[in-house]
C-alpha cells in the first residue's frame, strides 16, 4: 500500500503538461508529465484518485520521484535525518576573508570597507588551527570572501598552499570557491587560483553596461562593465578545462524590468552555450548600510521576478540556471546555520554571518589572536543552528529545503519571531517553468 508524500509539489506549465517536484527528493523528482497522461496523475496528487489504480509506469515513475511512498514510511523520521545530515554535516567549510577593502563602491552594499588585511600572524594561527582539526572532519572547503578577495591575491595563494599541503598530508581532499566582483579576474590570475583549488566563483554583473555601471561602479566612480566582460571572455576562451564553475548573479533594480530581452541575448550569445557559466537572479533588497538609503527607489516588490522570469522564458538564446542547486534538501538553508561553518575576518575575528560586520558585532563568536590561538564560545556558535521551530507552517511541503529557517540572522541578529520563506519558494512556480524551458531538467512521461 501506498500514500502520497506530504512534500509534493506542482503546476501546470505553458503547454498545459505538469511539472512535478518532491521537495525531500529535489532535482532527482523533477518530472513533466504529458497532456495525456496529466489528468490522471494530477487527481492522484490531489487526493482524489486512487494510487494503485494508476498504469505501472505512471505508478514506477511517481514512486522513483517520492512523490509516492510506503503507507508505513514515517517522514518526520526522514526529516530528522536530514536535518542532522545538513546542520552536522562532517566537511569544515571557512569563510575567509583576506581584506574587507573593496575596489568597488556597489550602491546597495552593506559593508564599510575596512582598511584591514589579514597579517602574518593571524594567517598562521588560521593554519594552525586547519592542522590540529582537520582529521575531525571529511574534508575542507574555503569559500574566499571580502571586500574584494582578490585585492589581496598574494594572501590566498599563500594561503592556499600551505592549505592543500596540510590536507594532503592528511589525506583529505580540498576545494575552493570565491566571491569576487570579477574585475581583477584575468587569465593569469584565474589559472593560479585554479592550482589553488578555487574552483568555484561567484560573479554579480547587474545587467547590461549601463544599469551595471550605475549599479556597481568602481571606487573612483568609473564604470566596472566592459573589463568583467572582458575577463570572462577570455576565460571562456582560453582556459580549456571544464573543472570549474562561474555563477552570475544579476541583482535587479525597477530601472532594469525593460532590459531584460537585450540581457538575455547579450549573455546568451557570449556564455548561453558554455556550461561552465550559469546564472542566477536576485532582486535588490535592503541588506543593511548606509548606501541604501540613496538606492530604495531602485527597490521593487518582489511580486515582479515573476514578470522577470517570464520574459526571460520568452527570449532567446537559451541560458543555464542554478535554481535547481537551491530547491535540494537543504539546498536554501545559510552556512550559517550550519555547526562546522565559521567566517574568519582579517582581524581574526570569527562570525557565523556575513551580514552586515559593523552592525552586528553581536554575531561574533570567538576570535584568533597571537597571545589565545583560536577562541570559540560554544554557546553563541549553538545559538547559529538551524531551529525548525521558528517556522509557524507545521507541514510546509517546502520544510526539507530549508529546514523551516534558511537565514538564522533573521532570529539571532535581527530579532524576527518567525523565519521569512526562501525567495525561491516564494516564487516556485514561476521558478520551476524557468527550469524547465531554460535548462531542459524534467524527465518526461
């Protein structure tokens, strides 16, 4: 015997065919279900049709994808699993932030640009501390962050070095990723990051040349567009190997919503057929600062990414969207709100949070310094954890994406009594078409 899962979730696309995902199973549910064959599937995820009535391979594929389970399968249980497997997950995954000064001068960034870089002493007791734990854990992933990370480039390579000996001599394996504006990323110094490991980037390019230049301009106020353009060009034409990853997040202002035909070919003509490249969307939001208060009439509801994913589904060419990564289990909750993830500024200060550092000291939970090593106070780490029951939605279908909190700084630093759902739940339907028409994910049946 059999019953429906209780994380299912569905909608009808432009051609009147289903698309189905399990939120416990994620992109391995993903399923399109054909004009003639929808009817019968859709009343029997309504409740209203009979389970075993359904033909054999309709059944097969439905209980591939979790959408069908075992009547006696108890899915709290499963949930528990999960949530042990995703906030005590056994990597040791670091923010590192070599500097916090920044050559760019975004105009809705919350950060005040220290003039800090991380000194000697801080980077060896770092090391130290990688050495004397890593054999707790599977492996170690450094995620480089700043300011602008590659302003202090010579640091990460160091850095990097010394860190893929250690793990090397303790046989466990290595990965980097970065989050750079992208305008120092020549071919010179991507190829050294990769031999550092950094295989994973994160790009934000804010439109076309003159939405992004007003957007996101250099320090001296000089457009920052055509030499990012430039950087991933080369790159896409010069380094041959497939091993890497480059994300472009596009934030959205109200000044961008009649672009986005013109965006749509101009990145799908350069990156559209590179798999290498991918893209996600974000709408400008209020992350805290002061130069916010200068761009809120940019701000728009956020009802309209609806109307931004249309319009991109409506034009051409094809471009390859990561909306998938964010709708596995687990795939929407914060590093944060994980226990083995820590951030370690330049000063040796140690946060769970990248929000907003000068606002919410109150997020600091230990610190590294010459005189103590590494310093963690255990009970402001343990108040980071993902608490699934600051969600008010007993059986949301959503609950094994984001574990009922995806952003624990919405409890712990800014005080919300309930978590606010993950942007990309709040948008499924619309996100789960632009899966479909842009990356061709969904099995058919």
């Amino acid at each position: 015997m059999f019953k429906l899962s209780k994380y299912n979730y569905f909608v009808t696309n432009s051609n009147d065919e289903l698309l189905l995902y399990n939120a416990m199973a994620g992109k391995k549910s993903f399923l399109k279900v054909r004009k003639q064959n929808k009817q019968q599937v859709e009343k029997v995820l309504k409740g209203i049709g009979e389970i075993e009535k359904l033909p054999d391979m309709l059944l097969s594929n439905l209980k591939e994808g979790g959408f069908v389970i075992p009547e006696a399968e108890d899915e709290k249980i499963k949930m528990r699993d999960l949530y042990l497997k995703c906030i005590a997950e056994e990597s040791l995954h670091l923010t590192v932030l070599p500097t916090e000064q920044c050559n760019f001068r975004c105009r809705y960034c919350y950060e005040t640009f220290s003039d800090i870089f991380m000194k000697k002493d801080i980077q060896n007791i770092l090391l130290s501390f990688i050495s004397k734990n890593i054999s707790k854990y599977k492996d170690l992933h450094i995620a480089w962050f700043g300011g602008e990370p590659l302003i202090a480039l010579d640091t990460i390579l160091t850095l990097s070095e010394d860190i893929q000996r250690i793990c090397h001599s303790h046989k466990k394996s290595y990965t980097a990723s970065m989050t750079t504006n992208g305008y120092l990323l020549d071919t010179e110094t991507f190829r050294k990051l990769l031999k550092a490991n950094v295989l994973y980037y994160q790009i934000t390019i804010d439109g076309l040349e003159e939405s992004h230049n007003a957007q996101r301009p250099l320090r001296d106020g000089r457009g920052s567009f055509n030499r990012i353009i430039k950087n991933l060009e080369n790159i896409r034409d010069e380094i041959k190997t497939r091993m890497f990853r480059i994300t472009i997040r596009t934030n959205f202002s109200r000044n961008m919503l009649n672009l986005i035909p013109e965006y749509k070919l101009f990145f799908g003509e350069r990156f559209g057929n590179d798999p290498r490249f991918q893209f996600f969307f974000r709408p400008v939001m209020d992350w805290g600062g002061e130069r916010i208060e200068d761009f809120k009439e940019a701000i728009f509801e956020e009802e309209l990414m609806g109307q931004i994913y249309s319009t991109i589904m409506a034009s051409k060419p094809k471009l390859h969207f990561i909306y998938d990564d964010f709708l596995q289990p687990g795939g929407s909750v914060c590093e944060a709100a994980k226990r083995n993830h820590y951030t370690v500024m330049p000063n040796g200060d140690i946060y769970k949070c990248t929000d907003d550092f000068s606002k919410c000291t109150e997020g600091k939970i230990g610190y590294l310094s010459p005189q103590d090593g590494v310093k963690l106070d255990s009970y402001q780490c343990a108040r980071w954890l993902c608490d699934m029951e600051n969600c008010d939605m007993e059986d949301c279908f959503f609950a094994p994406v984001c574990l009922k909190e995806c952003c624990p700084a919405q409890r712990v630093l800014h005080r919300k009594a309930k978590t606010k759902c993950p942007l990309e739940k709040r948008n499924l339907n619309m996100t789960l078409q632009l899966l479909d028409t842009e990356n061709n994910i969904f099995r058919e049946i």
